[in-house]
C-alpha cells in the first residue's frame, strides 16, 4: 500500500530535501508541499493525505494551530511534527494538538520514514527523549483532579490496567508480559480502550491518563 504525504515547512530547501527522501520509497507518495500553516490545512483538506510532515515555525499559521484545526473534524489524517527546536512547550502542546509524532528535523532518515510507517498504521511514535520530556511535563503541572477519572468509567477494570502500561510507555510486547496476556489479546485492548475514550491513537492515552490522574510521573 502507498501512504500519501503532504510536506509543510516554509522553507523551501527543507521541502525539497524531505520529497526527495520520501519519493525514494516506493511505499510513500508526496501528493503536495505548503509553505505556511494556512495552505498546509487547505491542502491537506483537498489532498486527505495519510500523513502530514509539519514543521511547527511557519508563517501565517503555526504548525501547532495548523495541526489543532486540521485535526479538529474527522480526518484520517495524521501529523508528524517536526522541528529544530528540541523546546519542551513545544513537545507538550504538539500532541495535545493531536500530532501522533514528534521528531527533531536532525532525526536520521530511516527514522523519518519509520515515524511515518509507524503512525499511519493506527500507532505513534515518540523518540525516547521526548517521552521523558512529557512525562517531566507532567510533573511540572499535577493533575489537579482526585478520584476516579469520570471519562474512564467505561472501561473494564482489564483495560484500565493496559492504560495504566501503556502510560509508562510499555509496548504491547511488554505489556503483554506484565499481564501474563498474549500480544494479540492487548493489541485488541488497546483499540478498544482507544474506541471507548474517542482517541485517535496512544499518544492521546497517555496524555488522557495523566491529566485525568489515572497514573502519576514516576509510578511504578
């Protein structure tokens, strides 16, 4: 299957260099560039592109508000944010906009193109680095909710614990481990915890269960 991809940078070379990678897999298709946040939400509107690559400082538009407003209707569409600016605001509020990736423009090129593989197939991907920095996040800013999590009370108490370790940043492999469960069984799980909450993908669960007060910076 061909994955279509729009590219969004205001810079002109950036744009250039990123299509070159991308049209080097015969897997991945770029179907338009923009050079601002406004076209990029036109063109991803017109193109419904698989992924868009979005660099977070453009004129116009941000990407971070580009990415709030293209993800605010149903799309499946999904955003990879990109940037060279390795800044905490920024890892925080990008996947609060709902970008399912977060990666540093210096990143190697076999990791853009797993970032991209990744996320189309339903997942996200964040760089170890930048999950330390969400987490730190949360810790500057403590949930301020106590008792049980209202928005959680759909799920069953077995996919509460999955939440609980997918929050600490546990793969299915790994989860599946700790629960004595196949991998399959906690694959199944997950995207029905994910259906059950309306997210779109891990990144918005993790966030959820933080916020909520599901599980605390540095709970075992």
């Amino acid at each position: 299957m061909t994955l279509s991809v729009l590219i969004a940078d205001d810079q002109a070379l950036v744009r250039a260099g990123f299509r070159k990678l991308l049209e080097a897999e015969p897997s991945l298709r770029v179907v338009a560039e923009a050079s601002d946040g406004v076209e990029a939400v036109e063109l991803a509107r017109r193109h419904q592109p698989d992924i868009v690559l979005m660099d977070i400082r453009m004129p116009r538009l941000d990407g971070l508000e580009a990415t709030r407003r293209l993800l605010k209707g149903p799309t499946r569409t999904r955003v990879v944010m990109l940037t060279t600016f390795d800044l905490d605001e920024y890892v925080f509020d990008a996947l609060a906009a709902g970008a399912s990736g977060f990666l540093l423009k210096d990143a190697p090129p076999e990791q853009l193109i797993a970032a991209i593989q990744v996320v189309a197939g339903g997942d996200a991907l964040l760089a170890p680095s930048i999950t330390r920095r969400l987490i730190e996040e949360f810790v500057r800013r403590p949930p301020a909710r106590t008792g049980p999590p209202r928005q959680l009370a759909g799920l069953t108490a077995r996919e509460l614990d999955v939440l609980r370790l997918l929050a600490r940043g546990l793969s299915n492999a790994e989860i599946a481990a700790d629960l004595v469960l196949g991998e399959a069984t906690i694959k199944t799980h997950v995207g029905n915890l994910l259906t059950k909450l309306g997210l779109r993908d891990r990144v918005q669960a993790v966030v959820l269960a933080y916020e909520s007060g599901l599980i605390h910076p540095g709970q075992a």
